[in-house]
C-alpha cells in the first residue's frame, strides 16, 4: 500500500510491479480521495491483510498475463 499525503492531500502509488504511475487527488479527507481512485478505475485490494491499489494500465497487463 502507497498512500501519501502532500500538503495535506491524498496521492495514491500505483502497487503493480515496476509501475511509478500516481494518481493525485485534490482531497484531504481518505475516503473521499479514496472513492475518487476507484472512479478513475484503479483497482484497490486487500491481499493477506496488505492493501494494493493498481492502476488501469498494470490491471490491463495482470489480464493479459491470466489469458
């Protein structure tokens, strides 16, 4: 999970492998920010207890790999 805070705002790293891609929001407030990622059609998952949150383009890939 890569949740960081700049000047108070909530930016989310994306978790897929080699991937440096952010997503910035304009929300201080977690859930809000948090329900913004999601309608930009990151993925957000809780793995063994660790959440990830991954970008479109490495959900894409994940598929690809999975056919």
């Amino acid at each position: 999970m890569t949740v960081e805070r700049q000047y108070g705002v909530v930016n989310f790293c994306c978790d897929g492998k080699r991937c440096a891609q952010v997503y910035e929001t304009e929300h201080n407030n977690f859930m809000e920010a948090l329900e913004e990622l999601k309608e930009a059609d990151w993925s957000v998952r809780n793995i063994k207890g660790e959440w990830l949150h991954v970008c479109p383009d490495c959900q894409e890939a994940e598929n690809a790999l999975a056919l």
